[in-house]
C-alpha cells in the first residue's frame, strides 16, 4: 500500500493535534483547583484589616467604660468582622454584657464569645455567701444598737438625754440631743468603746438649747 508525502504529513499534524488538546484538557483541571482561593483567618483586604482594627478598639473602649463587666480580663480580636472575646468575668451576667457590647459595635457582623466564667454552682455559692454576710452584719449591728440602749439606760451620767442609736455595718449613729456638751463628749466616748463597734458618727447629736441658758 502507498502514501504519498502529503498524506504522511497530513496524519503526523492531526496526531499531534490530537496530543495537544488531551494534554490541554487533562491541565484545565489542575491549574482550576490552583486558582481556588485558600481560606484564612486573616482579613481579606488592607481595608478589611483597617476596618477591623477600627472594631477591634471601639468593642475595648465600652468594655472600659461599662460597670457591667467590672473585674473582667477580656481580650479582643477582629477578623473580617467577626469579634472574638477571650479572657474571664467574675459572672455570667458580665460574660454576656461583653457580648451584648461587642455585638452593638458598628461593622461587627459576630461575636465569638470564648469567656470563662464562673461556673454555676460557684456563682451561686459566692451569692449565698454574701447573703449570709449582709445578714451576720445585720444582726451585728442590731446587737450593738440594743447593747448601746442598754448601756446609756443605766448610766447615770446620761440621764436627761434624748439620743437615738442607728447601727450600720458597725457604723453607730447618734442623733437627738444632750443637756451639755460635757455629756455629750460622753455619751460618744460610750458609744466609741462599745465592742464591734469600728465609728461614731455625731454629727446629729446636739446640746440642747435650753441647757445653755
């Protein structure tokens, strides 16, 4: 069988076409996936970085300025706009005003509220304790004023006074009046050595009027 040259050259071209385009269509794939973005946890653009920062000091700035999270240790990053909060708060009720501030920050698109509070049995425990505690110190400061009573009620240099006792936090309050000022001076000196007993305040007891006639 015979060939002449141009079939020869005819077939060599469209072999070679052949391997072009398979090799071109095996490439698109790869070089497809190349081009795929890869994900980050770094802001997109210099602007998103920017803008970020941006959030990232006004999200810290209430934090300083709100009670509501007094005593917490927060740490604050942005990225593309989502904040993330670490650290600790000395409550739950702390832990979630930080996130109901970051979360009100213009731009923030969410928060990631990664602090550590309390747990809650020890909230509650820290509760009753202080509970307990307002009420030793109340029952301490009505067992001062009765003990205060008693005491200018037997005390013959008191005698003629109207003083009224008032106790808090082991506090003693003296108002009303006294016949002189020498038995004033008393009655506070009375008051300032009763046991539990941390201040006198006198500012509202007064000498009677009629005794510096």
């Amino acid at each position: 069988m015979r060939f002449d040259k141009a079939s020869i050259i005819c077939s060599k071209y469209l072999i070679s076409l052949s391997l072009s385009l398979a090799l071109f269509t095996s490439a698109a794939p790869a070089a497809a996936a190349t081009a795929a973005p890869e994900a980050t946890d770094h802001s997109a653009t210099l602007g998103d970085a920017l803008s970020d920062t941006t959030i990232t000091g006004k999200v810290k700035a209430k934090l300083a300025t709100d009670d509501r999270v007094k005593g917490s240790d927060i740490e604050v990053k942005t990225n593309n706009g989502v904040v993330t909060l670490t650290g600790t708060a000395p409550s739950s009720t702390a832990k979630d005003a930080a996130e109901s501030l970051a979360s009100h920050v213009s731009g923030v698109r969410s928060v990631n509220n990664q602090i550590t509070g309390p747990s809650v049995g020890s909230e509650l425990g820290s509760k009753a304790s202080h509970a307990a505690n307002r009420t030793a110190s109340a029952v301490s400061d009505t067992a001062i004023t009765a003990h205060l009573k008693a005491k200018y009620a037997t005390d013959s240099r008191a005698k003629g006074s109207d003083v009224n006792v008032k106790t808090d936090h082991s506090i003693v309050e003296l108002s009303g009046t006294t016949v002189s000022e020498a038995q004033k001076t008393h009655m506070v000196n009375v008051a300032r050595h009763l046991k539990g007993v941390t201040q006198v305040d006198s500012t509202a007891l007064s000498v009677s009027s009629s005794a510096s006639r």
